[in-house]
C-alpha cells in the first residue's frame, strides 16, 4: 500500500468552548474563505471512498494557560474510490495553511497538524476543525482535542483561609496545600509572612497524594498563628515563590494565601444592624456625604478591677473616621460596665467607598488590659 505524507498546519488560537459549538466560518482570512468556497466537486459519483481519521479525538490531559500544543491526525482513504475533501470551518478564530494535496486515492493517506493555546482556565476545553468530503456516509469530519487548560498552580482551600475565632493563649493552626497539573519543575524557593506571629511550613507532597489530586508537583501547607495579636479582625498574607523552567530559564512564579480570623475579649460588644462582632465590622452600607453616618456599640464588660476604660489613641484609614467611647453612668449592674462606643462619619465628609475587600480601618488603643487595642472595619458607600 502507498502512502502519501503531506503535512498541513492548522492554526487554532482556542477560546474556551465546546467543539460543537456553531463555528465561526465567517471569521476565516480570504484565502481559507476562497479554499472553503472553492469549485472542488464533492458530489458522490462512481466507486465510493471511505474516509478514516486515526484517534479522531485527542486527549491532550492538561495544559498551562498560555502554553501551545500540537498534534498530527493521520487521515485515510479505506474506500475503492478516489477521496475529495477541504477544509470547512473550526470552532474559533483560526487560520489554516492551503491543502497541498486534497485527494486521495484508494489505500493513501495525508497528515493534518493542528496547534493551539489554551487561552484561560478551563476544566473542560474541547475544539475542532472540520473538512468536507465526498464520502457519501461521512460528508463532513471533525478534528477534535480535548482536555484541561490549568493555571500554573491551585491553591487549596480557594480563597482566603478563614480561621474563626482565634485562641487568645494558644496557637492557632491553619493547614492547606498548593499544587501544579500542568508542571514537574515546581520548586519551592522561599516563604515567609511579615507577622513574626505567623509561621509556616511547606512540606512536598508524596506520590500518593499527588495521584489523589492529579498532580504532578506540590507541597502541603501547614502554619500557625502564635497569640499576642490586637483584638478584633486578624489578617495576614503568607508570600510563597516558586522556581519554574521557562524556555530553558530559571522563573519565579509568587503565589499568596490570606489568612483570616478575629480575637475576641473578656467583654462583649452588641451593636445595631450591620454590626458583625465576630468580625469586629460596621457596615453602614450607603448613605449621603452631606448628612454623614454614625453607629452606638454597646461595650460590656465584666469584673474591670482597672480604670475607667479610655481610649489613649485612634488611628483611621481614612482619617475622617471618628470613634468616642463613654461610660454609661446610668448602667448598673454589680461586676459588670456598659460603655458606649460611636463610630461616626462625620457629616460633609469626602464620599468614600470601601467594600469588604477594601473597607477603612479604624484602630483603637485603650488603657485598660481587659482591652488593650482593638481593630474595628468599616464598609461604607457614601456619596
């Protein structure tokens, strides 16, 4: 049997999308939209061809987002007859070189070369390019590949590591891990977090557990929180770098984990709606600049053997933010104090906006022990 190779590239630059989505042959440059449109008779007549794609389907497993893959299909000629095809259409923007040789006599066949880049993340990439024939039982056939387009590394848990309530005298553990599919030369170079309190450890993960995850290359992440933060909302990011392999030079790719909890006091603070105390946040939500905005907290506190509390020192982000704290003289209950605490925006204010990824700060330093400094959030949308 004689066999023919003729490689033809085909050029696909792939967007997320599943192959059998309605193509895009009005996109095509004029000399594919002419090979399309060309006056090749596909019509059956005399003995019949039969068309065969080797592995029509190619599972590429995973690629990185930006990489560029290629691979060759081998078409056939099985049928008695002579086989006519073009090209038709894909299922992206694409471009595609001439077909040198679009016929093939009985027992010949031809090669086609299809590349690509997976463009974003996507578990389930799939993309195809067509060609017509005069197979009469297969008048159009696909060129699929398919897989997963992966980031350089996944994180997990996603998002940020929320820690609850923290432990005022003890630790307080976190536990993760970070993992490529797509990479073997994924190499820790350094990790570190710019709270002293905060201390972790990356330990690689065994063959194992990175089977179970379908991984080539990763580490478990194990830290710890040690006690001695302010009260209210805690939040650090942990700062990973990584060595990677890039066209034969040596990179650094960073990755961040935030970690996330808040510490409560021997006292107990109760507020009006938008009050979150678990997360020591005021929400005002959205109101007028002019007219400004204020809360009352109520702060209890129990067996103060202390001064009355006072706050020594407030700093604000922004600095329009104001916080007073009194004692309730009228309050009287044996072992226990009630004070108010007012967070206001101030009327005549800058409109502001600061959302839960970026609300204003406000920390407040007392003189009382029982409770020492405090960190207090603020999200508000004033115009």
């Amino acid at each position: 049997m004689f066999q023919k190779q003729i490689i033809t590239v085909v050029h696909l630059l792939m967007l997320p999308a599943f192959f059998f989505i309605s193509g895009c042959q009005d996109d095509l440059p004029v000399k594919e939209q002419a090979e399309a449109k060309s006056d090749l008779d596909l019509k059956p007549s005399g003995l019949a061809p039969q068309v065969v794609i080797v592995d029509g389907i190619y599972d590429f497993g995973s690629m990185e987002v930006g990489q560029t893959l290629k691979h060759t299909f081998t078409i056939r000629n099985d049928g008695k007859g002579l086989l006519k095809m073009k090209y038709d259409r894909s299922t992206c923007k694409c471009t595609m070189a001439e077909l040198k040789n679009r016929e093939l006599a009985p027992g010949e066949s031809t090669t086609v070369e299809l590349e690509w880049v997976g463009k974003a993340v996507d578990p389930n990439f799939s993309q195809a390019a067509y060609l017509k024939t005069n197979d009469p039982k297969n008048e159009e056939i696909a060129l699929t590949i398919a897989g997963r387009v992966d980031s350089s590394y996944e994180i997990t848990p996603t998002g940020v590591w929320y820690l609850g309530e923290m432990d005022r005298d003890e630790p307080t553990e976190f536990s993760g891990k970070i993992s490529s599919r797509v990479r073997e030369d994924f190499n820790l170079k350094k990790v570190g977090c710019k709270n002293s309190l905060v201390s972790v450890q990356l330990t690689p993960m065994d063959k194992k557990q990175l089977e179970e995850d379908g991984a080539k290359k990763g580490y478990l992440i194990n830290g710890k929180v040690a006690p001695g933060s302010p009260l209210g909302v805690f939040s650090e990011k942990v700062e990973m770098e990584f060595l990677i392999n890039e066209k034969g030079k040596e990179e650094v790719r960073p990755a961040t984990i935030t970690v996330e909890g808040y510490y409560s006091g021997p006292f107990k603070l109760i507020g009006p709606p938008g009050w979150v105390s678990s997360k020591m946040t005021m929400n005002f939500s959205t109101f007028s600049a002019e007219k400004g905005k204020k809360a009352k907290i109520s702060m209890y506190v129990k067996d103060n053997k202390g001064p009355v509390i006072e706050i020594k020192e407030v700093v604000s982000t922004p600095d329009f933010l104001k916080v007073t704290l009194q004692k309730d003289e009228k309050f009287q209950e044996k072992g226990r104090e009630r004070y108010n605490l007012i967070i206001e925006v101030p009327p005549g204010a800058t409109p502001s906006q600061f959302y839960k990824g970026n609300p204003a700060t406000i920390k407040v330093v007392t003189n009382n022990p029982i409770v020492g400094t405090m960190n207090i959030r603020v999200q508000m949308v004033s115009f």
